[in-house]
C-alpha cells in the first residue's frame, strides 16, 4: 500500500441521479429496480475531479517507484537519461559496453538517427581491436544498425508521411517510400549480413520487407532469400477494406493500448475509447458525432491526465444505464508492476470518475487482461482480473463479487479459483451451457486453466477445475476468446499462442511458409457438448503460427458465421509481421483473407474492436497500434467495412432489468430461413476477446434471410426467463428490454466524413 487509502467524502454539492436508459428515456420510465444511485465530484471545465486527481496521484506515486535501469521494455527514454549520466565516468570496455546499451535505448526511445550515430561509434571503436568474440560482436551491431535504419525507414515513411496505404502488405505504389534512405541502407547491411550467415531468418525476412518498401520486390531479392509472391497471392478473394482512421482524427500515435468500442453517451451511436502502454500517455475518448465523424471529448469527459493501460474492459457495474470501464496497468513489469488499476465510473453526465478506491478493487498486481460478467447471475456484473504471478511478484488472480452497492467483495478464495500463472488472456463463456458464466485462463508461463461455474450447484459463488477437458495447450499462450465459431449451440475456445522465446516471429512465418511448420499457430478448441473438447486448428485451416497480441471477432460479410482479427507483434523491432484476418467459410473452416482484403499491416497492433460504428449494417474495425518501446508508436486504425448490405443483418441492444443491464451473458439464438433451409444463429453478448473492446450492441449477420423467423433471448439471471420474438424483419436496430415487448430505434445510417478537417496534413509527400 502506498499511504493510508479512505473512501473520499463528496462534495456536498454533488447531484444525485439516477442516470438515463438508451435514447435519454427518464428514470420514472423504467422498471429498472436494481440500479445504484450515485454522486457527481464538482470539477473544473476540461480537469479531473478531486477523487479522480487522487487516483492519478496514486498511480504517479507508484510509477515514480519503478527501477528504471532493472524494468523490461518501458521507459526507455529515462534509460537514455542514466546512461547518458554514467558514460562519462566510464573508460575502456565498460564505456564501449555501455555505450551500446546507451545505441540501443536510444533506438527503443525512437531517437533513431542518434542511435545509428551511436551504433556506428561502436564499429568503429572495436575495428582496429583484435579479440576472440569480434565477428560475432560485430554482426550483431550490424544487425542492430540494419534494423535501426528500416526503423529510421518507417519513421520518415509511414508516420511522417502517413496515407491509409502505410505500412500494409501487399505495398501498393502509394505506400512505397519516397524517402528511401533508410531502406536503402538497411538492404546494404542485410546483404552483408546475409553473406556471412545466410541462415539468419530474421535478415532474410527483413530484407524482404525493405524491397518491399521501395517496390523492388520480388525481382531484386536474392531468390533464396525470397517469399514467394504466391504466399501473398494465396488469400482468399474478399472486398477490401480501406483504414480511415487518419481522415477521422483518431489515428492516435502512441504504444501498444487497449480500446472500448460502445456506446458511452447513451445516443445509440458508437463511440471510442484507446489507452496506451506509456505512463504519461493520455486515455482518448471520441464520441460519435452521428454525422460521420468523431468529437475528441477527452478533456470535457474529466479524463485530463488519466493515463496508461495496456487494456482496457468496459460493462455497467452499477446498472445505471451508462458503460463503465476499467484501465488495467502493470503488466508485463514483475515485481515494478506493482500500479493500481483506475475503475472509471461513467457520471452519465459526459463525465468519468475514477472510483477504484471506493469500490474496493484496489490492489496493486500487475495484470492486463480481466473480464466482467455476472458470475452469480444476481442482476450485477462481477469482475474478474487475472493478474501476473512471479517469483518476485506472487500475484494471485482476483474475483471482484459485485455488492449491487457500487462496492466490490474479494471472494476468490471462498470461490476455488487457485490457479497462478502469468496470465495474459481470461475469456468468459458458458461452456456446459447452463448460463452460468465459466471463465478461461490463458497462461503465459504454464498449462492454460478452464474453470467450470458451479454456483448453481453449491449454492454460493464458487469454480472447480475442468481438468479432463483437454484445453491446457499451447504453452506462452496469449490472448482468447470463447465463442460459437460452427453454429451448433456449443461454444468453443480460442486461445493464441504469442512467440517462442527462442524462435522469433519472422523466422516461425518463413519455417510455415517454406516447410509447412505449423508450430505455434492458434488452437481451436471445439465443444463436444460432453464436457471435452476436440483441438481442431488444422482441420480449421488455422495452419500458421501468429504472434498474436490483441485480436476480436465479429461477422465482416453478415453471413451469420464469426471472422476473427489477429494484431501481432512482439517488441523486438524485427517483428513487424502482418496481422491477420480470417473469414469463417460456413463454419467449417477459416480461410486468410489479410492480404485481398487489405489488413496485412506490419506495424505492432493491439486491441481490436468490432462495432458498426455508421450504422450502414456492418461491422468496421478499429484497431490500437504501436508497440512495447515509446519509440514504437504508430497511428491507430479504422477499417471501413465496403460490403454493406450483400446480406441481411439485424443490430439488438438489450437491457436488462432483473439480468445486469448491459445484458452481459445473454444468449440470442435466432433462427432464420436461407434458401429454402432453415438454420440457428447463436450470439452471446459481451466485449468477446481479452485484448480487445466489442460493442455490446449484438450485431448480427443473416445471409440471405429476409426476416427472422423466431428470435429466443435468454436472459442471464437466476431466474433464467426467455423471451420470444417471432418474424422479426431484417436490416434494423431494435431494442429489446428485458420482460418488454421490442422496439425500433430510429438511428439512422450515416456517411463517414473522410474530408473532415482536422487540422493534420494527409499528403504522402518528401521533405
């Protein structure tokens, strides 16, 4: 604990409210009788509140903390700043040692000329000098050099001057380097590199990537070093889709984050909310300005120096009507991730509070993956954060029982959750299919865990181990999902590998593509119904080791059947590997459709979120870039989804009154005629993967269906009531409350504004 911590006596200015259901309906309109009643902190226009200040100092305070010379990744320009004290006092050896550590921080702070500078100093110091581990000494300063200058590349290329092409494989002539120095430079050394190891995968790999970037691939790359172009060729024919995320305003340019995609302001229309990784970086909130365009309302949303998170969880804790969300912090650091996670609790005025003290979940474990449901279908949304167990950092895992008094009970131990690790992913699902939500854990460092809710059973919240149920593998796993891939009412498992500590992400993508290596690729796990699951990835297609990070699903092409995203990248700079995205064909199988439809992008990504953010009846992308390093920073991306309405698709928003408000755990099971044939469409409501912030809006595909023949919601509460809906018609967004007849909403379809002026300069020019 930093300092004594006590609930925050409010203002007694403060209004007491009792915020609006969708579409502002007012409180004495609703039928809702769990909902807490709260207070608003004054604040000054465009500042924090008092108790959200607090907060913010709290975590200033245990940042200030952290060893900078000792902590993996982060802060590297503070790392700059030591060295740059200590070199002076240094001679010989240690000065040339440090000095390449000072070449090498200099490069993850993004001072990338200074570092080439740096780096270069170095070869030249040990030329002359004759010692047994020089060559090998020196390839690697060569290596580092080349992967500098491709970063020097990408800096004057793809963020100086950006265009919605940068950095996306296959690279069209919009997206080739006009300034091509660093390319150039970085071919030169991969060549000499080459010639002395022509083993090294991550040189071959590189060497690719930079003739790509000055449209000299294939012809110019040694044909044994070559991808073949077949590889890029081989995704399956799909629309393409364009990032317009620049055009928007909300290319935010920072390091790895996480992003919320909902509806914040309660006007029906999605908004966005990104984090990043860095400590001083600021949390951005657009609101949907339902004319195309996004409004930054940061600063009018009282978020004004609320920073950090790797991830980030939104849900309806209080049942107020307004999504909440939580930043989760410390990941990744060990024993220095000992920072507080923020609960922000959405006023429903426009503004957030930070309220992690008063709520009972502060604690100071490093995590970056948690999820809400209602684990005891009691009306109120529970959170469960898997936090990162070390030797230096014995982090046990945190199940957060809401007290449907805006307070939070600790009840993991009573629960049986006992499994440690070094969890990067928790995904939620009820597997067994009694609406009880059960959890998955994704475990870095050990076999992955699959909890079975059992509070039906005993009476009082509780979980035992599915140990029969063949879902531990793969080992360094990474971020999941659970979800219904195939249609058959039983949901399945997804989980992701990350990267072999030893086997680096360029090299397992050329062993797959030249050996059919299939190590370290996802698994699927399929739902036998029976309590055991069948590991189908190659049957699936799933074939080919990614480096998965964040990643979400949703339905691009409203078929009815789930696609899925991966956003990869490890923080080595060499890792600039394409993310991915599969098309699920009928649910029996995904095909790769990253390069036809245009999201091969090579930049570090991150949290992925699915919504319809235009209303146009499918779902767009948007998904948080950047890397580990605070020199590793890209602009975030929104991919416009261009098949609008070659199917059918129905949008639900449900609102529960017994169940939790926002629905979380709800089951939609809709069954339509295609063809002549009759067929069921299973959607569970939630933000789905564990690095990543879906819509809770259910959007859902329908083929070629017209209309709905009947539409079951079972509802997740105690009570376990179903509603039925018959012969709904398509293409509408309706509104479902729980015990109530539906209703239209009226939101209609807007054009993105990709000419909006937002003051920034969108040519791909030189300087």
């Amino acid at each position: 604990m930093l300092f004594p911590l006590k609930k925050h006596l409010l203002p007694s200015c403060c209004l007491l409210i009792t915020a609006c259901l969708l579409n502002c309906e007012s409180p004495k309109e609703s039928n809702r009788k769990n909902t807490v009643t709260f207070s608003i902190p004054s604040r000054v226009e465009g500042e924090a509140d008092q108790q959200t200040k607090e907060m913010i100092n709290h975590v200033k305070h245990a940042v200030s903390k952290i060893s900078v010379a000792n902590v993996p990744y982060i802060l590297n320009n503070k790392k700059v700043a030591l060295y740059e004290t200590q070199l002076p006092h240094l001679k010989g050896n240690q000065k040339i040692n440090l000095l390449y550590k000072y070449g090498l921080e200099l490069l993850n702070a993004g001072k990338t000329e200074a570092s080439i500078s740096t780096l270069n100093e170095v070869l030249d110091f040990i030329k002359p000098l004759d010692f047994k581990t020089k060559n090998e000494i020196t390839y690697r300063i060569k290596k580092d050099l080349a992967i500098a200058y491709m970063r020097k590349a990408e800096q004057d290329n793809c963020l100086l001057n950006h265009n919605e092409d940068s950095c996306i494989i296959p690279f069209s002539p919009k997206a080739q380097h006009i300034l091509k120095e660093g390319a150039e430079k970085s071919i030169s050394l991969l060549n000499d590199l080459l010639s002395i190891n022509p083993n090294d995968m991550e040189c071959q790999y590189l060497l690719n990537i930079a003739h790509m970037t000055l449209g000299q691939y294939p012809l110019k790359v040694p044909e044994n070093f070559r991808i073949p172009e077949s590889y890029f060729n081989s995704s399956a024919e799909f629309p393409h889709f364009t990032d317009i995320a620049m055009s928007l305003g909300i290319d935010v340019k920072n390091m790895a984050g996480g992003t919320c995609v909902d509806d914040f302001n309660g006007d029906g229309y999605l908004d966005i909310i990104a984090s990043s990784w860095g400590f001083e970086d600021q949390i951005k909130y657009f609101e949907n300005d339902k004319m195309g365009g996004f409004i930054d309302k940061t600063l009018d949303a009282g978020l004004k120096d609320v920073t950090g998170g790797l991830n980030l969880r939104h849900a309806d804790y209080n049942n107020d009507g307004n999504l909440d969300f939580i930043i989760l912090r410390g990941a990744w650091l060990y024993i220095d991730g000992e920072i507080p996670n923020s609960l922000m609790r959405n006023n429903g005025d426009g503004t957030f509070t930070d309220v992690t003290i008063e709520s009972g979940i502060y604690s100071l474990n490093p995590t970056q993956t948690a999820v809400w449901t209602d684990f005891n279908l009691d009306g109120w949304a529970d959170l469960f954060i898997a936090n990162e167990w070390s030797q230096s950092k014995q982090s046990q895992c945190e199940l957060f029982l809401n007290q449907a008094d805006g307070t939070f009970k600790n009840v993991t131990k009573e629960s049986g959750i006992s499994a440690t690790g070094f969890f990067k992913g928790v995904a939620s699902g009820d597997v067994n299919n009694d609406l009880l939500p059960d959890l998955y854990l994704s475990n870095y460092s050990g076999p992955n865990t699959l909890y079975i809710n059992t509070t039906e059973e005993t009476g009082t919240i509780s979980f035992k181990k599915a140990n029969q149920a063949g879902v531990s593998n793969p080992i360094q796993s990474f971020p999941t999902w659970i979800f219904d891939y195939n249609n058959d009412g039983f949901e399945d498992i997804f989980v992701s590998g990350y990267s072999s500590a030893k086997i680096p992400p360029s090299e397992t993508l050329l062993r797959n593509i030249r050996n059919n290596s299939n190590e370290f690729r996802p698994l699927l796990y399929k739902n036998n119904g029976n309590g055991s699951f069948t590991e189908v990835s190659l049957e699936a297609n799933l074939t080919e080791p990614v480096a998965t990070m964040g990643c979400n699903f949703g339905d691009l092409d409203n078929d009815g059947f789930l696609d899925f995203y991966l956003a990869t990248g490890t923080p080595s700079y060499f890792s600039i590997v394409p993310n991915k995205m599969y098309h699920n064909v009928n649910g029996e199988k995904f095909e790769d459709i990253t390069y036809s439809a245009g999201f091969g992008h090579i930049q570090k990504g991150h949290a992925i979120g699915f919504g319809d953010l235009d209303f146009d009846g499918d779902q767009d992308v948007y998904a948080v870039m950047g890397g580990a390093f605070e020199g590793d920073v890209f602009g975030n991306l929104l991919f416009e989804n261009p098949i609008g309405n070659k199917n059918n698709w129905i949008n639900i928003v449900l609102v529960g009154t017994k169940s939790n408000r926002s629905a979380i755990g709800a089951k939609i099971i809709l069954t339509i005629e295609e063809n002549g044939q009759e067929r069921k469409i299973y959607h569970s409501v939630g933000t789905d993967a564990s690095f990543g912030g879906n819509s809770m809006m259910a959007e859902i595909g329908l083929g070629k269906a017209t209309s709905i023949k009947k539409m079951e919601i079972k509802w997740p509460h105690i009570s376990k009531e179903i509603s039925t809906f018959n012969d709904v018609p398509s293409n509408q967004t309706i509104r479902i409350e729980e015990g109530k007849p539906l209703e239209t909403l009226n939101l209609r379809k807007v054009t993105f504004n990709k000419n909006k002026d937002n003051g920034m300069t969108h040519e791909h020019h030189a300087h």
